[in-house]
C-alpha cells in the first residue's frame, strides 16, 4: 500500500489566521536581495535571536497536493453524496446569475488573475510568524484579560467592596494592571512574513492598494496618516495610528467600573502609545509587521544579527533540521518569558494571598478572630504550594514529513515538572497489548504531598466546626453535628490507611490510564433493541505501577472495612437514605494468571451485561481500576504494547502515549451501523441482516467509504525522555494511502 502524509497548519497562533486574512489584499514589491551566508533555505536563515515566539510551516501546497493525490481523496470524492453536494456546489458557483457571478467577473481582469496567483503563493511554501521581546508583557496582559490571573482579580473585586460581577470585575483588574504598569500596554513587536516567487507581481498590487486605501481614507474622518517608507532599500506601505487622536470623553462614563483616577491613567498612557502597521516584500517574503514603530524592520536580514537557530534552545534540533532522511514543514520556539508570562508563579501565590487577606478584613460578616485566622493561614497556603509551581523554560521543536507521515521532536527546559523519566517505564507492557488509546507516565513520588492535602482538608473540617456551625439553624447545626461524629473518625482512619498502606504500595510513581474497546455483545442493555452485529464497548481503566502488592491489599481491606463501617453509621441517620438491610454487595474474588481480580456487577435494576462490571485487579507490580473484568486481565498480563514500536519497557521513559485512529473506527462501525439501521427502518431492523439495495444498505455504504478514508490516519505515538536538562518528547503520525 503506497503511504502519503496529511498536515494542516495548525500550530499557527489563531492571530495568524487574522492576520493573513488582513495582509491578503495588502502587496507590495521591493528590490529583492539573496542572504550571503543562506544554510537552510527558509526563514531560520534570518529569523532574530531575540524572538520570544517564532512559528514557521513549510511545504503548505505539496502536502495538500499529498492529499489531493492520493487514492483516499479520490475515493471520498466519489461518494454518491459528496459528488451530488459537490455537483451542485458548482452549479451554484458556476450560475451566471448566481452570488458568484460577479466575482468570476471580477477575475476575469489581468491584475487580479495575477493577485489570486500571488496569494495561492504566499499560502504555498513558507508561513512565517515572529514576536519580539516584548511579547511576554502583552501575553501577562491577555492572561489578566482572560482573568487567570488571580490577584488582578482579587484586587478588582476588593476595590468594589467584593460586590462585582465577573466581566466588571475583570474590566477593572485590567484597567487597573495597565494604570500601575503602562508596559503591559506595550504593542509588541510581530511580523509574519509568507514566501513568495513572483516579486513583480508585488508591484503591481502596490500601487491598487495605495490608490484604494489612499481613496479610503481621504473620505474618513479619522486621523490615520498612510504613506510609504523607504528602510534598507525595501519600500513599505506604512499605516501609522497615534493614541493621541482618540477622542476621549472628558468625564469618565458612568458606567465605567473604574475609579476617575485610573480612568485619567489608561487616557494618558493610551494617548501616547504609537501603532504602525507596516507592509513590503523583503528578500522573497511578503512581510506584514506590527509594532510601535518600523524599527524591527531596519534590523531584518541584518548580517551582524544573532539568529535563533544559534541559540543554545535550537542546539538539540540541529540535527533533525540538517535530516536528509524527512523533509522539514514546521519549527516552533517558545520562550520562557511567554511560558512565564502565562502561568501561575510563586509572585501570584503571595498577591493573590495578600489581595483575599485584603477583601477578609473589609468584610463585615467575617469575624475578627476569624479573619486574622483566614490570613494567616492564606499566606501559609501560598507558602505551601509554592514548591509545586513549575518553573518555565523555553520550547523548541521541529516535524519532518517522513515516507509514513509525520515526525516531531519538541524540546522542553521546564524545570520542576513532577515527571520522573530516570527510571523504565514498565507499565508500556500493561495496556492491554492493543488498546484504542493509552497513557504511560512517571511521576514523582511525593508522600508530602499527600501530607500537604490532608493537611489542608482537616483545615477545612476545623474552620466548619469552629465557624459554619455556629450560621446553622438549630436542627441543621445538630445534624450536621451527628455528620461529623462519623465522618471524622472515618476520615482518621482513611488517613492512616493511605499513610500506612496505600501511599508505600504506590511508590513506584507509575500511573497510566487506558481506552479499549474488545468486549462485544449484541444487546448490553436489557431494554436496547438486539443488533445483528456485535457491537464493541468502551473499556476504560486507570493502571497503577505496584511497589508492594501486600500493602496494597492492606490498603484496600482498610478501605472496605471504613466503607462497612460508614453505611452501618449512617443508617442511624435515615433509613429512607440507607435501609436497614441493605449491605455493601461483597466483590466476587477470581485468581488471574498475573494476579487477583475482584468484581462488583452492576445492579440488576440496570439490566446491564455482564460483562460491564467495576473490576479491580492486584498483580504483584501492577493494579488497576477497570470498568470491565477482561480489561482487569488483560492490563494485569504482561503484554508488548502492539499498536505502535513503544520500545522497550526498560528504557527510562518519562511518558509514552499512543493512539491507535483505525481501532477506534472499528469500534464505532457496529454502532453507526445500529444508529443508521435502527433510525431508517426502525428499532425492529436492529436485528435483521440489512438487505441489499435498502435505504439503510445504501447510507451504510456510502458511511463506510467514508470511515474507510478516515482509517487511513493510522494513528500517532510520542515519548517523552530527559536529555541532559531538557525533556524532549519524540511523536510520529503515521498515515497510510487507499490501495489502488
């Protein structure tokens, strides 16, 4: 069977899309000039070193001409439903009379024959996106924008008395940041720059734009001054909008939720900000640039330069970008600064502890003694989850686009992730053999953490007792008074169960959770008209990696005997809640091949199969929580991960992940067949062979070409390793063509 590869742009930043939409009708030529020292042919040529962000796709057109090609494609198209949409597609775009008329009209004119084919260009070989170092401000300002950011937050709420709604209060947590930092109102410094082959052709729409945008503004009111500009020999059209000319009210709107100071704050800070939108053909790129000014294009292509691909970040992807092996269509680079800029640091912990102290003490229905406690007790809790915060590096990674699909190296110099990749990853040979989906991961094994939780959770308890008590009524205070008796000691001996038992049987660290689907049944609910088919069902299960089976066992008696002791509890409270007879069902005990499985079924009030039952199995270095007893076996059973060449489960290994598409096509098939049958026909076909010629045969057909197509995603599979400071996590995709 012949292969063929299937890559669509989207690890483009949405803004990418936007922009390109915009620069569209935006062309200008310029006098083009070859770098001196060019090693790779596309952007990594010339892109800065200071770039906080630099995104860049290649080969656009060959790989859906890939697509357009293959047998697959042909196949989808000759679906008889797809060629009648499609037939009549272009009966609509094709009518003289049509919407589409007047465009074809339009097209028929040289000039813009020669604007379609540029475009076709600029979207072809290369897509180039960049933002300078001042880009982490304007990603700390959309994270407050987007309110993830909580102290901003807090403080908004806490000016208004703590009486704002959500939108308001985030509206004044970002007036706010930009009035104590004007920096955050930076405009950073980005440019996306498309590859092209016809520069002439630049020239030609230079002049169209500059009449037709010159003609535009002269009939707007705006103040917006438009002219070209002349930077390193390269001719921009340049837009330049000033703050200064944006009318402000003199008096704050009434319905601003902002103080007057801060109103007058964001006037003057905004008022002097500069935007100049600039655009040009610069060497073979049509490059559109945003920023205060047009300095980052003074310095573009500049041989004195650093490059990004010098920096120490790019020094593990050199080899894959020099590969002759695979054809390269993507770079990506992240900075820390923009991961920074995104995420929860130690800094936000203390604002935001320090912000909700603030709101506390403002409070008129918060006890004094109470909010000294609560503060106290908020800064201890930012203390506490301090050393759990991530610390952020930058990101680096590159795909090639092999003879199977696709190929991906990203390199990640996070710190402090809570993976633990010293050690192999055993639990790649307990998934099952050939799940639909699985993950494999190892982390650190942190008792503290647990300590940390349980902590905070008997916090929790003390702050009921000693405060939510007392806001009760009488008989609710009493119940809940009877609550706790039971609950509390419950809770003690959970507690030492997982210290004792549970948290020494897990040490191992390894966890993974697993998506299957081979148990199959032709009516799994009592009620459910019976399928013709066997229909397959979804399995799921945690897995867990087994340090000491026995204080696992330990651990789980524990926890039944506590989950015994509850429901006698609370049959005192309510027998309308708990009737007196009722016991906890016993598990029905099994002895596997690699260990024990023990099975609760399902209630027969639901009618269930059998086969759909919570299942728990122990091996002697592997358990797992499943919702079917042969998944149970099955993960328990050491197994070679079939569905992809994992590797070895002795390779030290922070995750593995894989994905097997056609399996899951498989087990969908049944079910859209028994929808299509059941929908078409009615409930009774369910049952039946379904006849040639029928409605339902024709639908399913026509369905199955489709999902056949689909198959040929074969699926995808990543590892994630650490070399030497990094985590690198290697990914293929692989895709395989329809036979001849």
């Amino acid at each position: 069977m012949k292969t063929f590869s299937v890559r669509f742009c989207s690890r483009l930043l949405p803004a990418l899309g936007r922009s390109a939409a915009l620069a569209a009708g935006l062309m200008l030529a310029a006098p083009t000039f070859a770098a001196d020292d060019e090693d790779y042919g596309n952007s990594l040529d010339w892109a800065p070193a200071s770039a906080s962000v630099y995104t860049s796709s290649l080969r656009i057109k060959e790989q859906i001409d890939v697509i357009a090609e293959s047998n697959a494609w042909k196949k989808f198209v000759e679906i008889p439903s797809v060629a009648m949409g499609w037939q009549m597609a272009q009966m609509q775009i094709n009518n003289p009379e049509g919407p589409a008329a007047m465009f074809w009209q339009l097209m028929e004119l040289p000039e813009n024959q020669q604007l379609a084919k540029l475009l076709g260009e600029m979207f072809s070989e290369e897509v180039v996106f960049i933002a300078g170092e001042d880009f982490p401000k304007f990603m700390e300002l959309l994270s407050i924008v987007q309110g993830s950011r909580l102290a901003p937050m807090i403080e908004a709420m806490n000016a208004a008395g703590g009486h704002i709604d959500p939108n308001e209060a985030r509206m004044r947590a970002v007036a706010d940041a930009i009035a104590e930092d004007p920096e955050l109102l930076t405009v950073p410094d980005m440019l996306m720059a498309f590859k092209v082959k016809d520069n002439a052709a630049g020239e030609t729409q230079l002049k169209r734009l500059e009449v037709v945008v010159k003609m535009a503004l002269k009939n707007s009111k705006t103040e917006i001054e438009f002219e070209r500009e002349t930077i390193n020999e390269v001719e921009y059209l340049v837009l330049n909008l000033d703050g200064s000319t944006i009318p402000w009210p003199e008096e704050k709107p009434a319905g601003l939720q902002i103080d007057e100071k801060t109103y007058d704050s964001l006037k003057e800070i905004i008022s002097d900000k500069k935007i100049a939108v600039a655009l040009g053909v610069w060497d073979t790129y049509v490059v559109l640039s945003i920023g205060e000014s047009t300095e980052q294009l003074a310095t573009l292509g500049d041989e004195d330069n650093d490059l990004l691909v010098e920096t120490d970040s790019f020094e593990p992807l050199l080899p894959h970008l020099e590969e002759e092996e695979g054809d390269l269509v993507g770079v990506q680079f992240i900075s820390a600064g923009v991961m920074k800029a995104q995420m929860l640091s130690a800094a936000d912990l203390d604002d935001a502890a320090e912000e909700l102290g603030a709101l506390i003490e403002a409070s008129d229905d918060i006890d004094d003694e109470l909010k000294g406690e609560l503060s106290e007790d908020l800064v201890e809790l930012a203390s506490d989850l301090k050393p759990y915060l991530p610390k952020p590096g930058d990101i680096a990674g590159c795909t090639l686009k092999t003879e199977e699909g696709f190929e991906s190296f990203t390199y990640n110099w996070a710190e402090n992730t809570r993976l633990d990749g010293s050690l192999p990853l055993e639990l790649t040979n307990h998934v099952g053999g050939n799940p639909v989906f699985a993950f494999v991961g190892r982390g650190v094994s942190d008792p503290e953490a647990y300590a940390l939780l349980a902590k905070w959770v008997g916090k929790g308890i003390e702050y009921f007792e000693g405060y939510g008590l007392a806001e009760m009524d009488e008989d609710d205070r009493a119940e809940a008074e009877k609550v706790l008796e039971v609950v509390k000691p419950l809770l003690a001996k959970i507690d030492e169960a997982t210290r004792e038992h549970l948290i020494p049987a897990l040490e191992d660290g390894q966890g993974g959770f697993v998506l299957d689907a081979d148990i199959t049944s032709k009516k799994w609910q009592g009620e459910m008209p019976e399928s013709y088919a066997e229909l397959p069902m979804a399995e799921v299960a945690l897995v867990f990696g087994v340090s000491d089976a026995d204080e696992l066992k330990a651990a789980g008696k524990a926890y039944w005997s506590i989950a015994q002791e509850a429901v006698e509890a609370f049959k005192e409270f309510d027998e309308s809640e708990v009737p007196e007879d009722f016991e906890l069902p016993e598990p029905e005990e099994t002895e596997a091949s690699d260990g024990s499985i023990y099975t609760w079924a399902a209630p027969s009030e639901a009618k269930l199969d059998d086969q759909i039952a919570l299942a728990i199995g122990v091996g002697e270095h592997v358990a797992t929580i499943s919702s079917s007893p042969e998944l149970a076996k099955r993960v328990l059973t050491e197994t070679p991960w079939e569905s992809f060449p994992v590797g070895s489960a002795d390779e030290p290994r922070a995750a593995v992940v894989g994905f097997d598409f056609p399996a899951l096509i498989d087990a969908v098939t049944p079910w859209v067949d028994y929808g299509i049958r059941s929908s078409v026909e009615g409930e009774e076909a369910a049952g039946k062979e379904p006849e040639d010629g029928s409605q339902a045969g024709e639908i399913i057909s026509q369905v199955h070409t489709g999902l056949e197509v689909l198959k040929c995603f074969r699926g995808v599979w990543s590892e994630t390793v650490k070399e030497d400071d990094a985590w690198m996590t290697h990914s293929i995709s692989k895709f395989e063509d329809l036979e001849d």
